[in-house]
C-alpha cells in the first residue's frame, strides 16, 4: 500500500514516532510518504522518506511557560489555517494517491480525507485536551469545550484511533470508545535491541567511570530555559560531562556561559535514546515520546513539565509512579540543582516498577499499527 503520514510538527515527539512506524511499515513492502511543518518536518527531512511542506501551528509562550491566554488570543487564525492546511493536504492527497492515510494529532486530515473517501487512522495520546486547567477565564473554558466536541465530530470519520500507550492512561471521550484501540508505544527500537550502557559508552568514545548527565528538550523552543539553568549550575553539578541535546529551534550561540569542557552542546543525534542509555541521568522535558523511551530503557531521569502543558504535567505524574522518574518544575534552578545531585548519588534509588515494567512490555505498538492498517 501506499500511505501518507501527517505529523503535527510542534517538537519532534509525533515525527520521532510516526518514523519508527514509517521504517516498520516500509519493511512489509509499504510505500511511505510523510507530510509536516516546523521541527517535525525538519526532523522527517533528515531521512530516507518523501516529505511535504503544511501550514503551522504552534503555541504561544516563552521561559518554559505555555501561554495559554495569548495561545488563544492568536487562535483567531486557526480557522484560515485548517481551512489553508486542508486545501494543501486535498493537493498532495492528488499528487500521492495513497491508499491509507495516517495522521498524528493533525486534525484536519480526518475531513480531507473524508473528501477523497480515503481510509483515515488517527494517532494520538491526548483526546480531551484540558488547556482551559490553567485558567480561570471562562471564555477559554467554552473555547476548550468547543474545541473537544470538534475534534470528536472529526475523528467519528476515522477507522480507528490508536493510542501509542498501554490501555487506561489517558480518558476516551464516550462517543469515541469502540474506535480507539491502545496499540502500545511506537518505538525505534525494542528494549532488548539496543546496546548496553558500557558497549555505548564504549560505541561513543566515552570513560566508563565518568559521571555523565544527558539533557535534551525535545524540538521545541520552550525548553531553553532549562539549557538556560544547565548551562549556569553546570559546575556544581556533580557529573564529570553533561550532553545537552537543544533541537532545531534554538540557536546554540545563545548559550555562553558553561565551561565547555564538562558541557557538550549539540544540536540533534539520530540515536537520543543511546545517549539517555549510556547516561547516569537523563534531564527532559516530559513529552510523551520521550517517556515511552526513557520507560523502555528503565532510564533514571528528572522530568521538568513546562508550565501550563497538560499532557507535560500529566506525563510527568505518571512517570512518577514507574520508580526511576523525579519531577522538578520548570525555571527553578536551585531546586534542579538539589534533585540532579541528589539523584546521581542515589542512583540505586531510582528503580523501575517491575509490574509497570511487565504490562508495558506486553504492547508492541509498531506491530499492532500494521495489523490495524493491513485489515
């Protein structure tokens, strides 16, 4: 068959997903196709696979913090936007001819796709959004209400919904249950394909004794702020090197102040997931992408939700509850600082659920897609 994949392309959490299922997919004779905007489609450009260029969209918001009020303030182009992301979509629709469309919390091709009679499945971890929590305002409250019930309306049209997690973690809106199917997360690799901690450290041309710190914030250019902190408590972090990984909507020389001997700056790496392995401790924003890895590798970490990001402040709570993850708000410094140090002497301490651990292993989502798409 021949499937288009559409991306939400705010950070590269949805792209690094959708890819690991492109790459499975294209080893069952599937031809794959991708369509995104901003640091997701940057992402898809650096692979093997045809990209198309959507019209963006974004959040507001700066210093960690999501700007729910202005966010939706700005949303007054929103409609113009679905409307311009449709008409692009109808063209590329023409222009591939695919059999099966897969779109990832891009809500707009479900109704394209309708037009064409085209089969749709949507992927997603998120189905009730929840933005109006921040806020007292009762206009984003009915903003928030009006969006919901669109987006159900929208997602009727789909064959099915899949949810790239284990079943009960997030809420299914009633009139969705019988189309939504939890397939597990989509990962690039399985637990046991990838190397250990020393054959990595030794893969990287790295000291096996050394103390090493891995941060990385995703795609987005919210989490500077926290390269921001790490950068300025670098040297009382007691880690003999820290990795910072920054993504592709900051610019590196912005940060200065750091001795660069200890602190590695670094745009992107194909392999983040054997950076947070063969790390003592894994520094992250709380995307959903990112918890699925750092949950199949039992990674020690401190997530640092940005304020305001529901599925962040969600994503956190319940990697708390696995044993190996510590939660820190964003732009706090000192306590960041306590929590690093504290957490890399007390390793032994950050220890995986074992149940978490075995029902998480049970869901192959990349196999369970196929098998959904192949009916």
């Amino acid at each position: 068959m021949k499937i288009l994949i559409t991306t939400c392309g705010v950070g590269i959490g949805h792209s690094s997903r959708d890819l690991a299922l492109a790459n499975y997919l294209k080893k069952y004779g599937h031809n794959i196709e991708f369509a995104s905007y901003g640091s997701g489609l940057k992402y898809l450009q650096k692979y093997d696979f045809k990209t198309y260029n959507l019209p963006k969209m974004n959040f507001e918001g700066k210093d960690g913090e999501i700007d729910i009020e202005e966010s939706i303030k700005q949303s007054k182009d929103i409609p113009f936007t679905f409307i311009k992301s449709m008409y692009k979509e109808a063209r590329i629709i023409k222009k591939t001819k695919p059999d099966v469309i897969i779109c990832d919390s891009h809500y707009s091709m479900p109704i394209t796709a309708k037009f064409f009679n085209i089969p749709c499945y949507l992927i997603t971890n998120d189905l009730t959004f929840g933005f109006s929590e921040s806020t007292n305002i009762k206009s984003i409250k009915y903003f928030e209400k009006s969006i919901r019930r669109f987006i159900i309306e929208i997602t009727k049209s789909c064959k099915k919904i899949m949810i790239p997690d284990t079943p009960g973690i997030i809420e299914v809106p009633v009139e969705l249950e019988d189309k939504t199917k939890y397939i597990g997360p989509l990962l690039h690799h399985n637990s046991n394909e990838i190397a250990s901690k020393e054959e990595l450290r030794k893969k990287y041309n790295l000291n096996l004794d050394d103390k090493i710190l891995v941060v990385t914030i995703g795609g987005s250019e919210f989490g500077k702020i926290l390269i921001n902190d790490i950068c300025n408590i670098s040297k009382d972090i007691e880690a003999d090197k820290i990795f910072i990984f920054t993504g592709f909507e900051v610019d590196l020389s912005n940060f200065k102040d750091y001795d660069n001997n200890k602190v590695i700056l670094t745009e992107f790496t194909d392999n983040l997931v054997e950076w947070m392995k063969l790390s003592d401790l894994t520094i992250t924003l709380a995307g959903h992408t990112t918890s699925m890895e750092l949950l199949s590798i039992k990674q020690p970490n401190i997530m640092v939700p940005l304020s305001n990001h529901v599925e962040q402040g969600r994503n956190s709570q319940r990697m708390l509850k696995t044993g190996i993850t510590r939660v820190v708000e964003i732009n706090n410094p000192e306590k960041l600082l306590t929590n690093i140090n504290d957490s890399l002497n007390q390793l032994d301490s950050l220890k995986i659920n074992d149940e978490i651990y075995e029902n998480f292993l049970l869901y192959d989502g990349k196999k369970n897609a196929l098998n959904i798409i192949q009916i």
